[in-house]
C-alpha cells in the first residue's frame, strides 16, 4: 500500500515538476532576453549619438579607440561598416575570439535589425543602427552574447532537481505518517481474522485514522463480546443435545451434516464424530431411513416410523425414528434442513415382548393346574366321590395341583417383589455357613427320596450383610433346581472366600443344559424340557430369582454344562455392594 502510494505521489510530482520547470525555464529565457534586448536597444542609440558627436567634432581618427572602448565598457561586439557593408571598425579585431563570425560574402553579411543567432557556445543577439558619418551613410552594429542565460537554465534546473529530491523525501515521510496507522489497523484486522479479538490499536490523532482506530477498538470490543456470548450459546446448546438420550441429527437441503450428537454417534457406531459437512448418506447407510427421509422431504410431512437396524457384532436394533422439516421462520416454505431424531427402544419392545410372554405363560401355567382341578371337582360331583379310593386319589390330585398354583403364585409374588427394588432391605451380617447347614437339612431328605448323594462344603468365610431369607431363597432355588434335573449321582455344593467375594458353586451329574438353551434359562418360564419341569413340580421360574437376587448384591453368575454329563452354577458375590 505504501508503495503503491509513494509511486503515486512521485509521478504526480514528477509531472508537475516538469510542467513547472519547463514553463518557468521558458518565461524567464523571455525575460531575461527581453531585458537584454531592451538594454542593448538603448545603449545602441546612445553610442550612435555619442559616435556622431564625436566624428562631427574632428575626432574621426579616434574612432577605433572610441568604439573599442566602448564596447569594452558595455560587454558588447559593435562593427562599423559602410554601406558596402565592409567593416570600417570593428571592436573585436581578434577574429578567433570573436562570439559573432561574418563573412565579407553579401549572401551572408547582412544582418538585420533584432537578429538573434544560436552559435555552439550561446545564444547571441545583434541590433544594426544606421548612422551618417561625413555624409556617407554607414551600419553601425551592436552584439551581445547572452551568456547569462545558460546560466539561469542551470541555475533553475538545479533549484527544480533539489526541490525533486526534497519532495521526494518529503512524500516518502508523508506517506509513510500516513500510511503507518492503516498498517497497524491492517495487522489488528488480520489478527482478528485468527481469532484474537481482543486486539487494540493505539488512538495517535484525532483526524480521519485516528477515528477508524477508535471504531475499529469499539467494534473489537462489540465483536469480542458477541463471539463469546455465541461460543457460550454453542457450548450449552452442543450440551443439551449431547444430554439427550436420543440419537440427534441435522441436515440442510444438499443432505449435508449440520449437526450430530454423542449418542447418535454411538447409536450407529460412528468412529469419526465431527461428521459436519458430509453427506449424510454416506455415513447413514440404511436403506430405511433412507427411503424415509426421502419420503418425508418429498411429502413435505413429519414422519415417526420403528426401523430395524442390523448388526452382526452388537446385535439388532429397534428404533423408532422422528423425521421432520426444520424452518427458520413460521413460514411454511422457508426450509433450512431436516431433523432425525433416533430413538433406542430395543429394550422397551424386548421388555413388551416378555410382558406379553409373561402374560401367556402366567395365564398357561394357572390354566394347567385350574383345568385339572376343575376336572377333577367334576368328577367328583358327578358320584365318583361315592368310590372311596376314587374319591381319595382324585382328592390327591387336586391336593397336588393346588400346592403346585400355590407355588407359583408365591414365585410370581416374590419375583415381582425383587424386581421393584433397587436395594435389599432388613439386610444385618450373617453366617454363609449356618444359612447353607441350614438349607442342607431341608433339601436332604428330597435327596435321598430321588437316591442323590447333597454333600455341601463351606469354608470359614467372613459375616456378609445380607437379607438372611433372600440369601436363603437364591441357594435354595439352585440347589433344589440341580436335585430336580439330576436322576442319579450327587449334588455338590461348595462355598469359599475369595478376595473380596465369596465364591458359591452347585455342581450336579444331571441331565445337563444344551449349549442353545444356556443363555435362556434365566428367563421367566423357561424351560429346556417343559414336559420334564412340570413332572419334577418346577414352575420354570426359580432361575430367575435367582437372577434377579444376585442382580440386588451386585453379583455375576457362570454357567458350564454338558448334556447327559451335568451342570456346573458358580455364584460371586461381592461383600462391598
């Protein structure tokens, strides 16, 4: 910039200098030869009058001298010459020395009044005055070398190459001053431009720049201010929609990312979150959303549809995604983009899918046992309750049947207890060993009705805080489920204390768990061999209170089994919860 300013001054400046020094050169040579012509002009007639005065007094014979001195007196060449023009006198007699040459040739030696000629060494002026010397007429002429004026060129020439040189500096100073504070204020801006907002330039005048600087630290401030206040507005904003619970994108109408939260990140197991600007197809590959979106962006209308999302490594999942039109204004038409909004409801349709299998498999199970007593009553009304021993056996029957509903109802009772707690409750430290002696009295004799060696080995561990009867319950569902499925051989129950759990193992020689059927069978009602369950009086949901205890303690479960070989329960159980 201030280059380009510099240069403009100096060839504005070159440009008036010459128009100006030309024009000057050229009226002072006017001048100055003006004068000269006028001075000369005057002492012509005056020594035209002085020489007839002096040739009409008798004095012809010092003419010569006369004129020689006189031009000497007045720095002039002046010639007498007759009519013939021949030089009677001439004040010069050294012709090598001579400023203004003539020759006797006619062609060349008339001279006329006010003639001026440029020779190789200045410019000469010469003025020719008739005079009558003894009646004759004769020429008197006078010429003067104008010296001076080559003089006065220079002396101007030079006077213009200082000012130049003085201008010059001059400007560069000027534009430098000037240009200083638009350099400072061009820096501040730049650096503005990287994000320093809080550059300040220094108010040096109280000109034009100087009240820019002053905008300029106003609008630094102002800007300042407002970056901040955005920044901040984003950061809450990025945390509100990264606080959600569901998945969050957005997209402008060229289907570019405007913005994606964690959780949508995660949902979809996107590696890469700063996602803004990509196409949104090319990070969302499922074919469903896609036929949605585009359904909804053809429409111009809000959709909410369940999509399935298919993995091979993390499982399924359901979502159920929200697709609507993001406007910047009421206006209907003035569209910015599209929002997705994806949410996981895997576990709720799971958790309807086992409410809807609770409620079938509640309902068949009080159906069987109901039936038979039902069946059972009838017939005993219909006279089979005049025949003693058919009356007694169908009475065992019903006796059984009720006893069977009456466990599985106390089981759903129970399950539905624990799973509404986050924590146990009436909890104080007990014994591991007296609750498993104590357990070991009550299934023995269940044992050895089915010919099983129960052999139960515990190590001294230390008091656990516990609820004695929950405890109590999640043994007593393990252990008596291992004597239900095991035919022949034993049940092995073994405590220890490891670290900071206490480790609790049931092995059995039973009928064993297919490898399928092993992450199932915690689940409410299920049973590997249903017609077997039933028999052995199981209402297929111990298991899962037994899972649903542990889950009150913080405590993992393992399961090893082997068909026809048996089954292997080991229970950790920490002691800080």
């Amino acid at each position: 910039m201030q280059k380009k300013l510099f240069s403009s001054y100096i060839i504005l400046i070159f440009n008036i200098v010459c128009f100006i020094g030309y024009h000057a050169i050229n009226i002072s040579q006017e001048y100055y030869i003006n004068e000269c012509i006028q001075h000369i002009q005057k002492e012509a007639k005056i020594v035209c009058e002085q020489l007839e005065l002096l040739y009409n007094t008798g004095k012809s014979e010092v003419l010569d001298d006369f004129i020689k001195q006189t031009a000497n007196n007045l720095e002039l060449q002046i010639m007498l010459m007759d009519k013939e023009k021949n030089i009677i006198s001439d004040s010069n007699s050294k012709s090598d020395n001579n400023i203004y040459q003539y020759n006797l040739d006619k062609t060349e030696n008339t001279l006329s009044l006010q003639n001026m000629v440029n020779t190789k060494k200045s410019i000469v002026y010469s003025i020719d005055r008739p005079i009558v010397l003894d009646n004759e007429k004769m020429t008197l002429q006078f010429s003067k070398s104008l010296t001076g004026l080559n003089a006065l060129r220079s002396d101007i020439l030079i006077y213009i190459i200082i000012s130049t040189i003085v201008i010059f500096f001059c400007s560069y100073y000027i534009s430098k001053k000037i240009l200083e504070p638009l350099n400072t204020l061009t820096n501040a801006v730049s650096e503005i431009s990287q994000g320093k907002y809080t550059k300040k330039i220094p108010v040096s005048t109280n000109d034009q720049i100087g009240y820019l600087a002053e905008t300029f630290n106003h609008m630094s401030v102002k800007l300042n201010t407002t970056i901040n206040a955005l920044e901040t507005e984003n950061k809450r904003m990025e945390a509100i929609v990264n606080s959600m619970i569901n998945g969050v994108v957005a997209i402008d109408k060229k289907n570019k990312i405007l913005m994606i939260n964690s959780q949508c990140c995660e949902l979809f197991d996107i590696k890469n979150n700063y996602c803004k600007g990509i196409d949104f197809y090319e990070i969302f590959k499922n074919d469903d959303i896609k036929t949605l979106l585009e359904t909804s962006i053809s429409e111009k209308r809000n959709i909410v549809e369940i999509v399935i999302l298919k993995s091979r490594f993390n499982g399924d999942k359901i979502l159920r995604v929200y697709i609507s039109t993001i406007f910047a204004t009421k206006n209907q038409n003035n569209s910015l983009g599209t929002l997705l909004v994806f949410q996981d409801v895997t576990q709720i349709k799971k958790l309807e899918e086992m409410r809807s299998n609770f409620i079938s498999n509640v309902t068949h199970e009080l159906k069987t046992p109901l039936t038979s007593i039902m069946g059972f009553t009838d017939t005993l009304r219909s006279g089979a309750m005049n025949n003693q021993d058919m009356a007694k056996h169908f009475l065992e029957i019903i006796d059984i049947e009720t006893h069977r509903l009456y466990r599985l109802i106390q089981d759903i009772l129970s399950l539905s207890e624990i799973e509404t707690r986050k924590k146990d409750t009436n909890m104080q430290y007990e014994s591991i060993q007296e609750i498993l002696h104590y357990i070991e009295g009550l299934l023995r004799t269940q044992a050895e009705e089915k010919g099983l060696q129960l052999i139960v080995e515990c190590e001294e561990i230390p008091l656990y805080f516990c609820n004695k009867d929950k405890i109590s319950q999640m043994f007593i569902n393990l252990i008596e489920n291992a004597i239900k499925y095991t035919e022949k051989g034993s049940v092995t129950v073994h405590c220890k204390y490891q670290g900071e759990y206490f480790v609790l193992q049931v092995k059995d020689t039973g009928i064993g768990i297919p490898q399928e059927s092993i992450e199932r069978i915690f689940e409410r009602f299920y049973r590997v061999d249903k017609s077997r369950s039933r028999k052995a009086g199981g209402t297929g949901l111990g298991l899962s209170i037994v899972k649903h205890i542990m889950m009150l303690y913080n405590g993992k479960v393992k399961v090893e089994s082997k068909e026809g070989i048996g089954t292997i329960f080991t229970i950790t159980m920490p002691y800080k919860i």
